[in-house]
C-alpha cells in the first residue's frame, strides 16, 4: 500500500485538539496498562498496523507482558486480565463495533461496576480517540517503521 497524504503536514492546525486530547487522555489518571490494551484491541478491531505497533512498543516499555500481548484479541477465554480490565475491554468492543452492539446495556452496566462515572467518561473518551486515530492511521496509510511507530506529543 502507498503512503497518501500526511495530516500533521496538510492540516496542522486541525490535529492539534486531537493531539491535546490525547495528551489529556494519557494524564486522565487511567492506569496506563489499561489505556494501552484498550489501544490495542480497539485497533485489532481495526486492523490499525501503524498503532498496534505503536501501542505494542509502548505496553512492552511499561512492562506489559508478552503473553497479555499476545492473548488480547482472545481475552475472554483468558484468566490473564483483571475484572477492571475486562470490563474495558467489552466496553471498548461495544463502541469500537458500535454499528453491530449497539452499547448493550450489559456492556455498560458491566463497566459501571469497575469504574465511576467520570472513569466512565474518560474510558469512553479513550476509546473513541483510538478509534479516530486507526482512522487516520488506515486511512492515510500511515506505515509503521521497524524500529518504532513515532511517538504522538501535544503540541
């Protein structure tokens, strides 16, 4: 696949909220191995490779273990992941699938178990930002290097 256009480059001033919104996500006091698997199974979902490389690397640096990594698109059959975790991850799926789920109620009330309300809205916040940056990532073709995927920065 050919690179297309770069949206830092042809649209700067429009990136940047989306970056600061990221920047924000990351200081929303989430755990950051949450955040990172809910990244990476929002772009599994997807099918983002610049931002699963990404987020793989990131979760790896942050000491995530190979084998959370590996079995995370099959998390329900695994006792590796905690019921927070768990509950973050159906929530990510309801709304990463949002056409086909619908955001069941079980899905949300799920969550509402493991997280307060604002946890809620930050968790839906982070989920709705990866699910725009695989957008941008698939659909701009951003390719992933062979070291690392750069790192985004608020501006």
């Amino acid at each position: 696949m050919s690179r297309r256009l770069n949206p830092y480059t042809t649209a700067p001033e429009i990136m940047k909220p989306l970056i600061a919104l990221e920047a924000a996500i990351k200081d929303s006091g989430l755990e950051h191995s949450l955040i990172e698997l809910v990244k990476m199974r929002a772009s599994q979902i997807n099918g983002c490779a610049y931002c699963l490389h990404m987020h793989s690397a990131d979760a790896r640096k942050a000491g995530e273990s190979e084998a959370r990594l590996y079995l995370l698109s099959a998390w329900r059959e695994s006792e590796l992941y905690t019921p927070r975790e768990r509950a973050a991850l159906a929530w990510t799926e309801a709304l990463t699938l949002l056409p086909q789920t619908h955001a069941p109620d079980a899905d949300y009330e799920g969550a509402l178990r493991h997280f307060s309300g604002e946890e809620m809205v930050k968790l839906t916040l982070l989920i709705g930002t990866i699910n725009v940056w695989n957008r941008i990532a698939v659909g701009f073709r951003s390719h992933h290097s062979n070291d690392r995927a750069p790192k985004v920065e608020a501006a």
